[in-house]
C-alpha cells in the first residue's frame, strides 16, 4: 500500500503540471518547435524529482542497484531535455539564446537557466568519470552540481510566467528541492564536504 501510494504521489507530481502546461492558453499561435521546447523545459523540471530518489534508492520497486542504473539513464534523459529546450528556443528565438548564454539577456530567469544547464552537463561528465574519481569525492562533488542544478532550475521557472500553472509549478518546485535537500543529506554530502 506504501509503495502504491508512493507512486501515485510521485505521478500526480508530475502529471499534474504537464496537464496544466498542455492546456495553457499561451500555446496558443505558437510555433510547434516552441512548444516542443517549453515541454521539454517541463520534463526537465519533473525529472529532477525523481533523480535524487532513484539516486538514494527511495523508490519502491528497484533495488539500489537497478535504481542506481535507471538513475543513469534518467540523467542522459535530463540532458536531452535540456538539450532540446534550449535547442528549440534557439531555432524560434536565437538573438534571445545569445544573450542568456553570454548573460546579457534583460530577464533575470535566463541566467538562472543557463547556469541550471552548465551544471547539468557538468554532472553529466562528472558521471562518466565516476569510476576515475574516490567516491566520497565523486559523490560531493556530483551532488554539489546537482543542488546548483535544482536551484538554478528552480530559480529559472519560477522567475517565468509560462504555461506551467503559478500553483502547479511552485509545488513541484517546492517538492524537487524538499527531496533534493534530504537526499543530499542522507548521502551525506554536506558531512563530506564538511570534513574535505
């Protein structure tokens, strides 16, 4: 019943913003590049409430092992979500991609983003060196880049007035960074750090 109840939490999580970012009047008139972008924007976001408890084996179902690797593949998903959102924004609205990455752009939410994206790709490299690295270190230094991830991302939609709902997404966001926090601290992250 846990475990149901587990799962069932985690999809209304999830489904619920991607219903409200689906039937959001703003996609009205938009191209459908750009509205592919916006959503992979959404996914992005969803995603990164289920990494960090794949990543703790907070999930019914996988053992730590199997989670450990879903965990892998969530995060090659994370990336071609990003990759896609900022692919697609740069295809309808490239002057407007210029400026966020040489953090020129007048709208604060576009910094946020691309600092959201240089930390995801960084923890997707770190990701391939795990093995090269001690793993006290390669898991300080992994979570530190996911926390900058979750709060730069958080920071970005939430300083957006896109077709995610203003409740929808501040809950999910609230969500992402509640279970980030604590999976961090279950990892021991910050007892890492604190005695590096």
């Amino acid at each position: 019943m846990r475990a149901l109840l587990t799962w069932a939490a985690l999809i209304t999580a999830i489904a619920v913003p991607l219903a409200v970012a689906a039937t959001s009047p703003l996609l009205a008139w938009r191209q459908p590049i750009y509205i592919a972008a916006g959503f992979a924007g959404v996914i992005a976001l969803a995603l990164l409430l289920i990494q960090p408890l794949l990543a703790a084996g907070h999930l019914p179902g996988p053992n730590p092992r199997r989670a450990r690797k879903i965990h892998r593949w969530v995060g090659a998903t994370l990336v071609a979500a990003v990759l896609v959102h900022v692919g697609g924004l740069w295809i309808t609205s490239p002057g407007d991609v210029i400026d966020a990455l040489t953090f020129t752009s007048p709208t604060p939410f576009s910094a946020w983003g691309v600092i959201a994206m240089w930390a995801v790709f960084a923890a997707a490299v770190l990701a391939i060196f795990r093995k090269k690295l001690r793993l006290p270190l390669w898991r300080a230094l992994h979570g530190i880049l996911a926390l900058i991830t979750v709060l730069g991302t958080i920071a970005h939609a939430l300083l957006i007035e896109g077709t995610m709902g203003t409740w929808s997404k501040t809950i999910l966001c609230a969500l992402v960074l509640i279970v980030t926090a604590k999976v961090l601290r279950d990892l021991r992250v910050f007892a890492i750090l604190k005695r590096g």
